[in-house]
C-alpha cells in the first residue's frame, strides 16, 4: 500500500501513477464499506425481527434490541407552551437563517476549520 507523502523526488507521471493508485485504493476502500454498512443492515433487520426488544445472549455475547427514541420538540412544546414555561426556552442563533441573510464575504468571515480537510471521491 502506498504511503501519503509528497513523492518530492519522483517524475510528474511517477507521482501520476501513485496518487492516481491511492484514488484507486480510496474508491475501493468505499466500496467495502458500502457493502460492509448493507450487510451490517441487513444483520440489524434479521436480529430485531428475531429477537424482538430486550437484552440477550448469544456466542459469548451481549446484544441489546431497544427502541431508536428522540426528544420530540413538537410534542413538548405542546405540553409546556413557552408561555407557561419560558424557563425551557431558549433564544439561539439560527446558523441556516444566518446563512441567507449575511452576505456571503462576512459570512465566510465568521466559518471556522474543524478537523481533517474532507476528501471526497464522485
């Protein structure tokens, strides 16, 4: 496998050839993991339809079926209306809000870099 350098003292189609090979290998390396992810999928729909909820062991293992629950925003705001309970309600900057109404220059101005520079491959 090729390592991630500058390929400083090869020729331009040396240093073609291997990053076009780390792309290869990237695009690869997606597609396992695409097809890991469904077979994983697929694993998770068999065991919930299997087991149904609950804790249970199997192999030597532990696994756990539970349901997927969230906050419900709309359901709790019918239940405590701001009104009787402004002490759960926050104002906050919307940052998609902010996105349409600050022009583009001042707002590129208020981004910052997070992390690892995404690589992306189409």
């Amino acid at each position: 496998m090729l390592q991630p350098t500058c390929y400083p003292d090869t020729s331009d189609a040396d240093r073609i050839a291997a990053i076009t090979a780390l792309v290869q290998q990237l695009a690869a390396a997606q597609e396992h993991k695409a097809q890991i992810i469904e077979q994983e999928s697929t694993l998770k729909e068999a065991l919930r339809g299997i087991l149904g909820t609950g804790s249970h062991r199997y192999g030597g293992l532990n696994i756990s079926i539970t349901p997927n629950r969230r906050f419900n925003v709309d359901l709790a705001e019918r239940a405590y209306p701001r009104e009787q309970h402004p002490d759960l309600y926050t104002l906050a900057l919307d940052p998609k809000k902010a996105k349409a109404h600050i022009a583009p220059t001042d707002y590129a101005a208020l981004m910052s870099t997070v992390g690892d520079p995404r690589v992306t491959l189409r």
